[in-house]
C-alpha cells in the first residue's frame, strides 16, 4: 500500500511493481494514472484512521508512506501500533521537516553545517532583529506549508512584510505562529535523497531541482518543474565532505536524541564557498526527484524499503546505474497560481521515457487534467544531454491544452560540466 496521489507516487508504484512478489499494490488516494499501475483507493492521504482501516480490512504486509503530512500526522507510528511494517519516519522524526525550528536547533546543537539564524514566536522582536541583518534575508514559516513557506527578502520592507504577512495575517495559519530569519546563502543546490535506518545511511544518487515557474530560474516558487540526475555539482570531494559533515552527523543525532530516523531524509543543499551547507531536511522523497532518481536505481526498491524497516540496511546492497535521468514537468498554463483543469490529455504508446501522472483522471476512459503540476516525462540515457533531448522529445509528443513547460530544466546542469 503507498500512500499519496502524485507523480512521485507514480514513480514509487512503478518502480515497487518491479518486484515480483508484489501481486496485490494499493494507492491512497492515487490518481488517474496511477490507476493503470495500482488498485487506486478514494481514502485521502490525510485520513489517517480511513487509510488504518483499509490497511486491516484487506490485510496489508507493507506500507510506504510517501507524503509529508501523513508522516507529520503520525501515520507510520499508527500502522506500526497494528502490526503493519513501514517505509517511512514516526512522527518524532518527521519532524525535521515538519518544524524548521526543531531542524535548525539540531543542527546548531550538533554543529551541522547551515545558514546563521534566529527564531521568533513574537513579532516585535522578529521586526527589531531584522533591522540588524544584512539584506536579502530570509523569512521561514516553521509549520508545513506546502513548499510557499520561505520568502526570500530583497529589502528591509520586503522582509517586514513577509513577518507581517506571516505573524499577523496568519497567512500560513499555524504554520506561521513561529519563524526563522535566517542568512542569505548563495551558491547551487543539491538535492541528496537517502536511504536510512536510524543508524547506516546511503545517499541515493544527486539531483537538482528547477523550482521556480519561468524559464532562466525567474517568477514564482513552484514544488519543482523539472530534475535532473546526477547534480554536476556533487562531485566526490562534495560527497565525502556532505556524509561527514551533514548525512552521518544528522542521523546520529536523530538517534541520540530518541527519534532514529526511519525511511527516506532529504537533503536540500547548497554549495556555498565555505562548502556545502543545509538549506532545508525533508522526512520523504521529494517530488520531482523520485522522478530522476528511482529511474536509475538498479536494486530492487521494495528489498531496499524492508531492510531499512528492519534495520539492517547496512547488510543491504544499494546499486545505482551510471546513467542520466531528466524529468520535465508538464504543468497547467497559470501554476502556480490560478489554472483551469479538465482537458484531455494525450499520450503516444510509443514514447521513450515514462510519464509519471501528478494530477490527471480518469473520466470517460481518458484521462483529464486535473491540478497544477500534471505530468512528469523522465528519460533516461547514458549521459545527461541525451536524457534531456529524450525527455523533449517526448513532452512535444504529449499533448493537453494550456499545458505549460519549461525549456530550460538542465541547462545550468550542463553548463556547470562545460566548466
Ligand atoms: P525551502 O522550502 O526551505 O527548501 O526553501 C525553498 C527555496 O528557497 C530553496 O530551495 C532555496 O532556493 C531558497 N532558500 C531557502 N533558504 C535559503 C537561504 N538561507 N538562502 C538562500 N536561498 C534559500
Ligand atoms: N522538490 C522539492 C521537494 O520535494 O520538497
């Protein structure tokens, strides 16, 4: 059973059908495409007494949790209370994401590497300290908030407004109520996804995130337009500095403190001069990430899944292709503001790459639009420029109206090996 209903729970069902001892797969909710590869179920991934029921009723051995709000909500300690082994952190260890100052103390209290900062709970004080900080800063909702927590302040106005804005208005409700200022950090970002048991841990491959909605990395923050795998920028000298800096150090201190982290930790670096340095922890596999990154995973994901529930993944092999991923998201025109749904959407059976459904369903047979992000195309190929023009070549193949892309995802990627 996987819970959640997007295209990164497209790639999980996907890559899990893989195994052939998987003969019954379930997704909660799911989706309209992901109802061609599991047996797709109307419980909302935030129901979590819905998604227990269901479990017991139809006898689940395995569930993989894949969303942050369930895993936030406690939904791998209710199953676990069942008897129903899991992928994925109890709710003492999901928070890393879910509280951004929870994350932030941690990694002051272990001396892992991040932006300088300060917490706030009381708004005259956060508008007094911000008078006292260098310009842009940045302002964080410490709750969830759907990725549009952070606002990134070019000016001492900008920055008031965002506390204002938060603090005041409540415009991330509870999320709001306390928050981080925290330093500028400049450099290119890392996505590391890892695989851990509270005690080994084994990054996946690298990848790069395009989160912004326009072309040239310009206009909105979005929850990511396209990826790509491997991130050019994660060299081996970068690698070894980030499991002994920031990977080992983390799980460690999760463990010590008495929330071992179970499942899937995200990384979300930044490369800065001084070295790489955490900008956000996230307790499950990001989306589009999963969408590069299981492509090229070449052990099996479920043997990979149960041995980090049963705590012995450091006697589990974990084998990554040498290849190249690219993921292009196919959006509704006006993401990640207002867009209309309800177009129909085509796909050639003959494509070569996969196209993970986000928000599509089914109506009539076919499948319609249905939220902002709609589609990811994922080729795979032996290098990176390869990927992408097999990724391309595909998304002009696709076709729904209004639909919206970028055609850049990658270029700062390939720029980055020219170098
Ligand atoms: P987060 O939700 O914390 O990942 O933040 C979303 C995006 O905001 C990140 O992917 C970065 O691009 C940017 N960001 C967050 N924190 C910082 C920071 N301290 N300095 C510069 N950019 C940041
Ligand atoms: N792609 C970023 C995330 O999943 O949070």
């Amino acid at each position: 059973m996987v819970i959640g209903g997007g295209g990164r729970e497209h790639a999980i069902v996907k890559k899990l059908k893989e195994n052939q001892s998987v003969t019954e797969l379930y997704c909660l909710p799911g989706n309209g495409g992901i109802a061609r590869d599991a047996i797709c179920v109307g419980i909302a991934a935030v129901d979590l007494d819905g998604i227990l029921a269901f479990a017991k009723e139809n006898k689940i051995d395995y569930a993989v949790v894949a969303p942050d709000d369930p895993l936030a909500l406690g939904a791998v300690d209710l199953l676990e209370k069942a008897g129903i082994p899991c992928f994925g952190p109890r709710k003492d260890a999901a928070v890393i994401e879910a509280s951004k100052v929870f994350a932030k103390e941690l990694m002051k209290r272990h001396g892992i590497p991040t932006a300088r900062y300060e917490t706030f709970d009381d708004m005259a004080a956060a508008l007094a300290y911000l008078k006292t900080v260098p310009m842009p800063t940045v302002v964080k909702a410490d709750g969830l908030a759907l990725g549009k927590g952070v606002i990134i302040a070019q000016t001492l106005p900008e920055a008031e407004a965002a506390v204002r804005a938060m603090m005041a208005d409540h415009r991330f409700g509870k999320s709001g109520e306390r928050i981080v200022v925290e330093e500028f950090l400049e450099g290119p970002e890392i996505s590391v996804l890892s695989f851990t048991d509270g005690k080994t841990i084994i990054p996946m491959i690298s990848s790069m995130d395009h989160k912004r909605a326009g072309e040239g990395d310009t206009g909105l923050n979005t929850g990511g337009m396209g990826t790509v795998a491997p991130n050019p920028y994660y060299t081996p000298d970068v690698a070894q500095r980030c499991m002994e800096e920031i990977f080992l150090p983390t799980v460690r201190s999760m463990a010590d403190e008495g929330r071992p982290f179970k499942g899937c930790l995200y990384f979300g670096l930044m490369l800065t001069k001084d070295g790489p340095k955490v900008i956000e922890y996230n307790c499950r596999f990001g989306d589009p990430e999963t969408q590069v990154v299981l492509p090229l995973l070449k052990t099996d994901l479920l043997t990979v899944m149960q041995a980090v529930t049963e705590e012995r993944l450091a006697d589990c092999p974990v084998v990554f292709s040498d290849a190249a991923s690219a993921c292009v998201i196919m959006a509704s025109q006006g993401y990640p503001g207002a867009y209309e749904k309800g177009y129909s959407i085509t796909i050639p059976a003959d494509l070569e790459a996969e196209v993970y459904v986000a928000g599509a369903k089914e109506k009539d047979g076919r499948l319609v639009t249905s939220g902002g992000r709609v589609l990811g195309v994922t080729a795979v190929a032996e290098d990176l420029p390869a990927a992408l023009a097999r990724a391309y070549e595909a998304v002009d193949r696709i076709h729904f109206d209004h639909a919206y892309f970028r055609r850049d995802i990658g270029k700062r990627a390939l720029a980055a090996k020219e170098n």
